[in-house]
C-alpha cells in the first residue's frame, strides 16, 4: 500500500478484512523517505513504529546521519504487509537514482510538506 494519509492509523497494527469477512490484525512495516529540505539531503529508513521513528528523527534522539545533516521532515512513506518486504523495498530504493527518489516525493508530496503532523 503506498502512501495514504486518510488510512493511516497511529499504531503499527491494522485491521484488514479476509475473504471469509473476519477481522485479523496485520502487523505492518514502513519504509520512509526524510528531507532537509526540499530537494535537500535524503534519508531513507524502514520501521514497525513510523510514529516513534520520525520523532526520533526529528529531536536527534540518535547520533547519526540525520543528525548531522539535520534531516528531520518526513516527505514520503510507504506501508508494507510485513518487515521483510519493507527491509527488500527500503534496498531497492536506496539502490535508486536521486532523480527516481525526488520523483517519487514530488509524485505523493509535491510541497514537500511535513507529513509527521498528518501521523501524530
């Protein structure tokens, strides 16, 4: 499921029907692209709890790449149905040129705003 701010739900669970009508809980895993600014430094990372995540980002919490380029504003993120599928897709994208990766933010965000507020 790429990027859907209406159906984002603040936990890292979600409900999803089955054929048969009955509800489970689906652990799901996010990959996340932050921006320093727009067309500035990006990172790319991959999580269970996009919330907890990104606040960390944004409070330099750990010491790191996002630290030292002050990268702090969530542009993009993705939900995946589990962390092995989100660990493959968080590969292939940081694999990719910057050119697919600004494309994709402009694409799903093209004002690069924070989507940390639209999550909390």
């Amino acid at each position: 499921m790429i990027f859907n701010i209406e159906a984002f739900v603040l936990t890292s669970f979600h409900r999803k029907m089955e054929s048969s009508g009955t509800e489970k809980m689906v652990d799901y895993s996010y990959v996340y692209i932050l921006a320093s600014k727009r067309n500035g430094t990006l990172y790319i990372g991959v999580t269970t709890d996009l919330v907890k995540r990104v606040y960390e980002h944004k409070v330099d919490l750990l010491d790191g790449f996002t630290r030292k380029y002050r990268v702090h504003t969530l542009v993009y993120y993705e939900s995946q149905n589990n962390i092995e599928l989100a660990i493959k897709r968080e590969k292939q994208m940081k694999a990719w040129r910057r050119e697919w990766k600004l494309e994709l933010v402009e694409k799903h965000n093209p004002e690069w705003r924070d989507l940390y507020e639209d999550i909390v």
